[in-house]
C-alpha cells in the first residue's frame, strides 16, 4: 500500500507540476519521498532482498525499493532547483513557468481512475492515442465517461484534424466531439469527403530540379499565395521572393485552379503566370490526408522538359503562424 501511495503522490506531483500549480507540486513530490524513504529504511531494518539488486561485491542483493527512492530524491532535488532557477520562492507568479508533463514509464493504468479528473483529462489527451480510450472505458465503470468527454475528442480532432482544411465531410457532424465522431472522419472514404469552399492563404515553396553547375544547389523559390475555393474549382494571387540563384521577387496568378481525385487521394492542379515569364508554369500535386498541405511537381510549358521541379504548399492556421511555416521548408 506503501508503494501505490507513493507512486499516486508523485503522479499527482507532476500533474500539478503540468497544471502550473506549483506550490502543490512540490508537496506531492515531498509526500512522494517521504514515503520512500520511509519504505528503503523498513526494508534495510528487516534485512530484506529483492532480486535484480546488483549490490556490492556483485552479488544480487540491493533493493528496487532503494534504488527508487535515489531517483525519487533526485527528481525532487531537481525540480526544486529548476523552480529556484526561474526565480520561485513558494509563491505565485503571473507568468508561471511552462513545463512539460512527464508520464511515468511502467505506469499501470489501473491507477488513473485515482487521479483527479482534470488530471485524468490532460493524461488521455496528451499521453494516451485515441485507439486507448474505448478500451479504458469499456475495462473500467469509472472510466465510461471517456467515450463521449467533449473535451479530450475536441483536443484530438484539432490535433489529427486541424482547420481550415481543404477536405471537410460531406455531412456536417450533428453530435458533439465524441469517440462515434471521431470514427466518422477517420474511415471515411474519399466519396463522403468534400472540398471545403472559402478563401485560404498558403505559403511554401518552388525547387528547380536543374542543379547550378558553380554553386552545386538548386533554385528554391519561397512563395506566399491566396485563393478562393469555389467547389471543385479555384483562382488566386501568388507573391513569389527572389530565388536562391535567379528570379527576382514578383506577383502573379493562379487561374484554372481544380481538384480532382484518384484512387483513396485527393488531386490540386493550377497554372501559374508571372510577367518575368513566358507562357505558364504547370502545377500538379496531392493533398496530404489532412488536407491542409499539397506537395507535387511542375513544369514550364515553353521548355517542359527542360525546366521543372517540385512545390510545397500549406495552410495557415493562424497569422501569428506566418513566420514559422516559411522557416519550416522541407527539403
């Protein structure tokens, strides 16, 4: 009882720890050592080994319960420090330090029905994939309630699913976020999926496949466009920086803009025509299944054997995203 004791008192540690309540993190993890310590000097009073110790002289003597109750001072010793680091002193802060929620590896999830259930929530949406959940439910009464918790089936949507997007179902959701929901979007088939209408800002990129002979690289190209999605069909502007090796910063347009499909995928094609060129530049690509990232190739069609190469274009999610999607160029 000693050891689930402590074991709970340390969940609990690092749940508050994660929640930003500080002051109860650092009594949990005190109870947390406590406790094992209390167990380690029980044990070396009455003598007791347990196997796969490895103590001195070799032999298999030593005590897993001594050997966590070093990696559970330590673990306390170093969350305080890190506390005392950021400048805590036991008290409130407006801006609480954020830190990352360690799961406990070995943890048996027969003790989750334990914690408290905003701990239990942040558990399922941030340590537990979504194929977990109907299995905890169904194996635990206290847990049946994780089938139809709007909270943790939003938090997994938005992660699998984020919006805007270019695929949407056909038919609108009518329940809430649910597990039933969920399972909807994710086996559904290309002939219930639909292309979502709207204006979307993409950013992303062109790649010559002609390499420089001098500089050994190829021309990259970063561009930012914005178009109107009118059912399978749509136009836009396209603002294009200067490239690694030529082209000088410009606009243009996309016009005949489609979507198409093939197989269990979703096809984007467009022509492009910029005033430092000629003729158009063919662009033809997949939709990730997602549908908020299409990548695919393009050709020149004055020169298209000569002159082509590959794109990569994303969806903002928000403004504020603007400049870490430019800086996240796959090569």
């Amino acid at each position: 009882m000693q050891a689930i004791a402590a074991f709970v008192y340390r969940a609990l540690g690092h749940a508050h720890e994660a929640l930003g309540d500080l002051a109860k993190a650092i009594k949990y993890h005190t109870q947390h050592l406590a406790i094992a310590k209390e167990v380690g000097r029980s044990l070396s009073s009455r003598g007791t080994r347990l196997p796969g110790g490895g103590g001195r002289g070799g032999g298999q003597e030593g005590s897993r319960v001594g050997r966590g109750d070093e990696r559970a001072h330590r673990e306390v010793h170093d969350f305080k420090g890190g506390m005392e680091e950021r400048g805590w002193n036991g008290q409130w802060h407006r801006e609480k330090p954020t830190i990352k929620v360690r799961l406990l590896q070995g943890a048996p999830l027969a003790l989750l029905p334990l914690l408290p259930e905003d701990v239990q929530r942040r558990i399922c949406m941030n340590f537990l994939s979504p194929s977990d959940l109907p299995t905890l439910a169904c194996t635990c009464r206290d847990l049946s309630y994780l089938t139809n918790d709007t909270i943790i089936w939003r938090h997994h949507e938005d992660r699998r699913y984020p919006v805007p997007s270019f695929i949407t179902l056909k038919q609108a959701p009518t329940t809430t976020p649910s597990l039933r929901r969920y399972h909807t979007r994710l086996t559904a088939k290309r002939r219930q999926l639909a292309i979502s209408s709207g204006t979307f800002t993409l950013f992303g990129w062109t790649r010559d496949s002609h390499v420089d002979p001098l500089q050994k690289i190829q021309n990259l190209t970063r561009c930012t466009a914005t178009i109107t999605v009118t059912e399978y069909g749509f136009k836009g502007e396209v603002q294009t920086e200067a490239g690694t090796i030529h082209n000088h910063p410009t606009s243009g347009i996309w016009s005949k803009g489609f979507f198409g499909g093939a197989k269990q995928e979703f096809c984007m094609s467009w022509q492009e025509r910029l005033p430092t060129n000629k003729g158009f530049f063919l662009y033809a690509g997949v939709l990730e299944e997602d549908g908020r990232a299409v990548k695919g190739s393009f050709t020149w069609s004055v020169l298209p054997k000569r002159v082509a190469g590959e794109f990569y274009f994303s969806l903002m999610r928000e403004e504020n995203e603007k400049a870490g999607v430019r800086a996240c160029v796959r090569d």
